[in-house]
C-alpha cells in the first residue's frame, strides 16, 4: 500500500497487434516472441509503419484485417522463414529496397491484399524463394527500376489468380528462376491473372510454365 499523499497514474498505449491473444505495441515485438516453429498468427489491429524480419524458423500468418503495413525506409517486409499474408495493404516508398524482399529458401504467400510501391523499386523482390500470388491479389507499382516483380536466383514464383500492373517498368521479370502462371491442374487457364507493364507484361529467361 503506498501511502505517501502522491497521485500516481498509468498511462495507456494501444495495442497495434493481437498475436493469439496476446497484445504488442508492434509487429517487430510480436515477431521477435515467437519461439516456435509452428505457424502463428498475427492479425493487425490498426495501421502500422515500420521495417520487419522474419528469420528463417518462423512460420507466419500476417493477416493484416483491412489495415495498412506500411515501410520506414527499407523494404516493410524482409521474410527468411515461412510467411502468409492476407487481407490488407503493405505499401512501400524506398528509393532502395522492394517492397518485400522473399530470401533464399523463404516461402511467400500473398492471399488476397494489395502490394504497391510508389518508391523506385520493386513490390516483390523474390531473391531465390518461393512466392505465390492468389486469392486476387494486386501489385501495383509506378516504380522505375527492372519491374514490380523480380524474380532471380532460381526461384520459382507462381501466378494464381492476381493483377500485376507496373506503370513504369515491366510487370514481371523472371531472370533465373521458374515462372508459373495459372494453376496445376492439366487446364490451360490464365484468365484469372492480369498482367500490364511498360514497356513489357513479362519478360523472361527460359522456365516459365502456363
């Protein structure tokens, strides 16, 4: 009991992130208290801006529930372990990084959600991971440096069901790695992607698959 003729007051943050039940002020404190491979899920509770990691254990459904992840300086998202993403906006203005950077043996899912820059670089640098866009998902860039999506290093990125639309650039560039537009199912159908770029939709290196 104190008891010291002193008022004494708490001061309240809200919460920008409900990880399972529990509350954190950022995405970066949510993500840094994940000790465990399974897959968690992180839904946002209003707009954010800042730069993220994902390290190559985690396992992660962003779903972003009709908010904004929006970047400081560097790219918003940097994902080395597993990640989803749903519903939502992620946006970027670098000058320097994309708007999210799929590492080496990452998995990226886009599930719906619009992706944009209004930097100069890419929305989806896809550096040797493995990415799939679907669930109409958008890309939309006006960024002026190789395209909205890049994908190298042999990675393998796949078009489900999505617009992808560069005003600058080409929409998607597939350097060194695997290209998949459409779905696995024996039919040929690419209705469900649009694609739109200056002066290219696509350009490609051997490996892409419709």
């Amino acid at each position: 009991i104190i008891n010291d003729n002193k008022n004494y007051y708490a001061k309240w943050k809200e919460a920008s992130i409900d990880m399972e039940g529990k509350y954190y002020y950022t995405l970066k404190e949510a993500i840094d208290s994940i000790d465990t491979s399974d897959e968690v899920t992180i839904n946002l509770l209003k707009d954010i801006t800042e730069d993220n990691e994902i390290t190559a254990e985690k396992n992660i459904v962003l779903d972003l529930q009709g908010h904004t992840l929006h970047n400081v300086s560097k790219s918003a998202i940097n994902n080395y372990g597993i990640l989803k993403i749903t519903n939502g906006v992620v946006d970027s203005t670098s000058t320097t990084d994309a708007t999210i950077n799929n590492k080496a043996a990452a998995t990226l899912v886009l599930d719906g959600g619009s992706y944009i820059t209004n930097g100069s670089k890419q929305v989806i640098y896809n550096d040797g991971g493995n990415t799939t866009i679907k669930g109409n998902a958008t890309i939309y860039s006006i960024g002026n440096q190789r395209a909205a999506i890049q994908n190298l290093k042999n990675g393998t990125l796949t078009l489900e069901s999505c617009t992808i639309e560069a005003v600058n650039q080409t929409a998607v560039r597939n350097e060194s790695g695997t290209l998949i537009i459409g779905i696995d199912d024996d039919i040929i159908d690419n209705s469900l992607v649009t694609i739109i770029g200056k002066p290219y939709g696509i350009y490609t290196s051997p490996n892409i698959y419709l």
